[in-house]
C-alpha cells in the first residue's frame, strides 16, 4: 500500500519536478526568516517545506514506470 503511494508522489513530482525545489527553497527560507524577527512565527510555512521535501525524496527514490 504505502509503494503505491511512493509511486503516486513519485509520477507527481515527474510532471511537476520544476516546481517543487523552489517550494522548498522559498518556504524554507521564509519560515526560518520569520523565526529570527520574532514575528508571528506560523507552522504553514514549515509544514509547505516538508511536504516539498517528502515530495522531492519520493520522486528520487520511487521506480515511476510508465
């Protein structure tokens, strides 16, 4: 059940592997800016940053076969 899922946000990140680096990248960067003002720091960015990266690691790993 869970290769199947891999395979999923494996083919996700195949038609969109542009995208997701700068996700990453951006909220990453936005998230650790904001903890360093001592502003409103928000869990959303942080939470966009993984699951930029869980869909980035799963892309690299999965055997997608079309």
């Amino acid at each position: 059940m869970l290769i199947g899922l891999m395979q999923g946000i494996g083919g996700l990140y195949y038609w969109t592997w542009f995208i997701w680096p700068f996700v990453f990248v951006f909220s990453l960067v936005y998230s650790i800016s904001s903890i360093v003002k001592d502003e409103e720091a928000s869990i959303k960015p942080v939470l966009v940053a993984s699951v930029s990266l869980l869909i980035i690691l799963a892309g690299i790993t999965s055997s997608f076969n079309w």
